[in-house]
C-alpha cells in the first residue's frame, strides 16, 4: 500500500512549478550555423536553450532545407 499511495498522493498534489518563459531566440542570442551542400553539424543545445539561428537562402531560385534530427 506504500507505493500506490505515494504515487497517489503525488497525482493529487497542487504544488506546481511555473518555471519563467524562455527568452526569443534571435540572431544576437542563438547559436549560428551555416552549412554548405552536404554538411552536417552536431549541436550542444544546453548553451544556448535550445536555441539555432540557420543562415537565410541567399539564392532566390535555389531552395534550401534543413533536416533536423534530434538524438540523445
């Protein structure tokens, strides 16, 4: 009965944490990358929040894309 209770009583509780909000992500603040045709990079998102700035397409007929693959 020890357990279930805990875990009961945990589900119940009303301390609730509200952690402040994130702050924008802008060029000034993210981490920057710019990639050529084929490259890759691997991101540390701790520093930073989380937060990557991708450089803008400088070509106006040519698309870019960017695949993001999250691992831990």
């Amino acid at each position: 009965m020890g357990l279930p209770s805990l875990l009961l009583a945990a589900a119940c509780s009303s301390d609730v944490v509200i952690l402040p909000p994130l702050s924008p992500c802008t060029v000034s603040r993210g981490q920057a990358i710019n990639l050529a045709v084929g490259e890759y990079a691997s991101v540390d998102p701790i520093p930073d929040s989380g937060c990557v700035v991708f450089s803008g397409n400088p070509s106006g007929t040519n698309s870019v894309e960017f695949l993001l693959v999250a691992q831990s």
